[in-house]
C-alpha cells in the first residue's frame, strides 16, 4: 500500500485524535492505513505508562486488529485465554469454553498488559506513515465550519489545530468531552475494586479467567503467563494514598480462591472505582467520542478496552469513506446510534455480573449459583454467554431499546449482525482464510444461493454482478460450507460493511441491491463487475491510488 506523503506539524490534516491509548492507536492507524492523514496527540510526554490497566484481548477484538495486522504480534506476546470458569464458596458452577467458538480465526482471548497492547499497535502506526505528538488540549472551539483544538506543549508554546473532525479518545477525563459540552450520564452506586499485578505461587489455572465468590465479596483472577497474574478483589473502603498491598490480595485468595496461591511482590496496584456511565451523545458536530471518553463501566468480564477497539474501527471506516468521497457524510450520523446502544448494553451487562458477585444474603447466593449450575448443564451458559464475552454479539440492528438488540433465539443472521467474514488492509489474517473475506474499507456485495446453485442462480447472479457499481466487490460466497445455519436456504444479497456487519439483506435482483447500497449510504458510480473469490493480498499501488481517490 502506498501512504499520502508525511506533512509538517503545522499543515491541516482531515483529523484529529486526542488520546493515544489502545482506542486513539487503533483510530488513526486504521484512517492511516484506509489513506486518511491524521494527527495524533497524546497529553503525557513522558511516553506510554510502564504499568498495566487493561489486560483481556477478547476475540472480536483480535479479529478487528487483524485488520491492521496487529492481532498476531499480540498473541505471540500475551498468554491464551480458553475459558472462563466461575465458583462460588471456592465449588466449581459453571464455565464459558471460548475454545468451543467456531465462527472465528481466534476462538480464544488473550491476558496481556496493556502497556504491550499499546506497544504493538504503535509500531503499525508507524508501518504506516503516522507518529504521536505530545501536549494538552485546552481549548476546543467548534462555533466555525471547522473545529480549531489548542494544544499546549510541554515546553510552554501553544498552537492551533484546525482539522475537518476531532475525535477525542483521552480518556474518562476527557477533555474533549468537557470541552465540547458533552455530559456523561449515568445511574447507580460505585463500587470499588482493588486491583493488583504480580507473581502468584500456586496451582492456578494458566489458560483461564476465573470468577470466585463468596459471601464477603468477588475475586478475579486472570493469568498472564509465566506465573505473573491480575488479582481484582472487591473492597468496601479504601481511604489510603498507597496502591493495596500484597497481603490484601493475600488474604482475599485464602478466602476466595479455590486453589491456593502466594502473593509474592506486585508490580502495581490501584484501587478501581466502577463507575456506570454513557456519554449523552458520541457525536457532537464534527467532534466524536470513543472509548473510555465516551463510556466506562465496571471492569466485570474485562470489556473497557475492548468497547473502545469496536468504537475506534466503527468510527474509522465511516470516516475515511466520507473524507475519501466513498460515502456520503450522513452516514456518520450511524457512529452513535451504532455505538450508544451497544455501549449501553455492555454497561448493563457489566453491572449485572458485578452485582451477582456481591450478593450476601442467603436467598441471593442460593439463587445466582443454582441459576448458573442449571445455566452451565443445559448449555445456556455457553450459547449465550460465550458470544457475550467475545463481544460476537454486539449488532447493530434498527433499535429504539436495548431490548431490540438481544440476540435471538436462533442463529439466523439478520441486518445489523457480525457476520463471520474478515478484513486487512495488507496481509490477510492467518487463520482466516476459513471464510470469505471482505473490503476492509468499502462495502462488499455478498451472493448467497440458498440450497440450489442452478442456471437460475448463475444467471441472477451475472445480472447482479454486471448491475453492481464501480467500486462494489461482488462474491459469491455459496460454497462457502458453514453458512446454511446462518442465511438460510433462499438465495440473497448482503451488503456488509467493512466492519463485517450486515447492512442489508435483499433479493439477488439489480434494482434491489442498487436501492440498498443507496441507503446505506455508498455514493459509487454505476457499473461493475464480479470479483473472484480470492483472499486478499498485500494492495498493488494501482488499488492503493483507486482507494485514495
């Protein structure tokens, strides 16, 4: 892939991103890699925090750094992740086999520090052409066509950044967010945890995470490999300037865990305040909200992180195709009905998990832990529960409440649901080519046959592919084995997003995928035609300049 030649510090750039954690990383290497340029500036100028914060890579993530190609150094460097086991009295209820995922190159998580996680992604921000600024943002004004940031430099200088769009991803403390007039709203009482990073002695599980409860409160524990873990133990007070120290954690393990372990000295300890709160809006104009800036919520199920990778490539590929002319602008608008809900709904989940592990009355224990042992034989905690974890659930369908986003009953894929097809902007993702793959920047016409690729089909789908344009890659994917459960036995047409969401599911008939490509928002010119099912390779220069266009 080519890349647009680097501009000095003081040239406009389409975009801003305020923030260089995991989320602000991933933000501008995928605007860098889709030919977008951007500056990214972070407010610490001592560099990246030497300590961990988040430590979980579910699978979905996995699969959307992929993308920029950096979900294999990740795992290469973190410990895998099978299951996640849950006790309660130190006895075994239940647990999620993430191994058991089969619609994934990645069916597992990866435990690793976040610090490293950071590291990977800013070495494919520098693969592709970007670096990180470091200064404060103090003033943001928005009243002009464009939004104009000022940035304060470390060593007293300011300067004025006009950009087309900011996206802020600085944080719980966002500045952007204050600046921009943007309230963070939420219910509920906090709860605190203390959380620690260190050696642990013992016969604990390396490939699992494991939630033990008791009657005095939750334990997590997440091991990172080589004997190193994350301890998160629920507290109900903690009035100390110091992090907890290792015999707090020593004493919660001899009550909670149901195999012994020996806290030896942690590398870092805090005390985490779970907080349940959704900005009112992730959009405000020309100024976006992503990760923690946007939402925050309990670290139950290790979804912080996580939330904010899926906002960061949602927010990408809308915005690159609008700056690039391959959407139309509306389709921005999509970022926050998108991410509001689902944010939303990982807060909602989050705060249930956080208070079945806190629950003290003999009823309630009674309750939680035959519901989880029933959940757990029947299989519900797996079908439902392992797709949770992994954030494969996350849909974006048409919805006016957090109901309307549940999963259903059956596996039948419907518009707003990840499909399980995947993207890269240069090598494609080991383990990948098990399913078809996709534009990682435009959207992709998708033929299904249903259960009869006859003379009927061939010719429905020459007359879609010829009707497709300019710009569409056209697959069929009928061969493909694994996707009956899924489509159905009638022949269709899926427009699906870069993001591998469905955008619409249509009849294999021309003016019926042109109707659908409009609404999503494609403003490709007419013409086309089919393009082989091969897997995608490193871009020739020829594709590189066409994307730029």
């Amino acid at each position: 892939m080519t890349f647009p030649q680097r501009e000095g510090p003081g040239e406009r750039r389409p975009v801003l991103v305020v923030g260089a954690g995991p989320v602000g990383l991933v933000l501008a290497t995928e605007l860098l890699a889709q030919g977008v340029p951007v500056r990214l500036i972070d407010h610490s100028a001592a560099g990246p925090v030497q300590h961990s914060r988040a430590s979980v890579v579910w699978p979905r993530s996995l699969e959307l750094l992929g993308r920029i190609g950096a979900s294999e150094p990740l795992i290469e460097l973190g410990n895998r992740l099978d299951s996640v086991q849950y006790y309660s009295d130190k006895r075994h209820l239940g647990a999620i086999e993430m191994s058991r995922l089969a619609d994934t190159p990645y069916p597992f998580g990866v435990v690793v520090p976040q610090d490293t996680t950071e590291e990977v992604i800013r070495t494919r921000l520098a693969a592709y052409g970007g670096e990180i600024e470091f200064g404060s943002l103090t003033g943001l004004d928005t009243s002009g066509p464009r939004p104009v940031a000022e940035i304060q430099r470390a060593d007293g200088t300011a300067e004025q950044i006009e950009a087309d769009y900011v996206i802020g991803a600085d944080g719980a403390h966002s500045a952007v967010r204050r600046l921009a007039g943007i309230e963070l709203l939420g219910t509920g009482n906090d709860v605190l945890f203390a959380i620690g990073d260190g050696p642990v002695a013992g016969d604990l599980d390396q490939h699992a995470l494991m939630y033990c409860y008791s009657r005095s409160g939750a334990l997590g524990i997440a091991p990172f490999g080589g004997g190193m873990y994350r301890l998160a133990i629920s507290v109900p007070d903690w009035r100390e300037e110091q992090g907890p120290p290792p015999e707090l954690f020593q004493r919660f393990v001899d009550e909670r865990s149901p195999r012994a372990g020996i806290v030896g000295e942690l590398d870092w300890s805090t005390i985490f305040r779970a907080r349940r709160r959704v900005a009112e809006t992730m959009r405000a104009g020309r100024v976006f909200l992503a990760g923690d800036a946007a939402h925050v919520f309990s670290a139950a199920g290790a979804q912080g992180m996580n939330t904010g990778i899926q906002d960061a490539v949602n927010l990408a590929w809308k915005l690159a195709g609008v700056v690039r002319g391959a959407f139309e602008p509306g389709i921005l608008d999509t970022y926050d009905s998108d991410r509001h809900l689902a944010a939303e709904r990982i807060v909602l989940t989050t705060a249930k998990q956080t208070s079945w592990g806190l629950f003290k009355r003999r009823h309630e224990l009674a309750l939680r832990d035959a519901t989880v042992r029933l959940a757990h034989r029947t299989g519900v905690l797996q079908r439902f529960g392992a797709p949770l974890m992994a954030q494969h659930d996350v849909s974006y369908r048409p919805a006016e409440s957090l109901r309307d986003t549940l999963p259903g009953l059956t596996r039948r894929i419907r518009v707003g649901d990840r499909l399980p097809v995947f993207a890269a902007h240069d090598d494609s993702q080991p383990g990948a080519e098990r399913w078809p793959s996709i534009d990682p920047a435009r959207l992709t016409l998708l033929l299904w046959a249903g259960e009869r690729q006859d003379a009927g089909w061939l010719a429905a789908r020459e007359s879609v592919s010829t009707a497709a344009p300019d710009g569409v890659p056209v697959r069929d994917i009928s061969a493909w084995p694994g996707f009956t459960p899924l489509l159905g036995t009638t022949p269709k047409a899926l427009v699906v997003r870069p993001d591998g969401h469905v955008a619409a599911i249509v009849a294999p008939e021309p003016a019926a995928v042109r109707t659908a490509l409009r609404r999503v928002g494609s403003s490709f010119r007419a013409g086309g035609t089919v393009t082989a099912l091969a897997l995608p390779s490193a871009r020739t220069a020829d594709e590189a300049e066409e994307l730029a266009s």
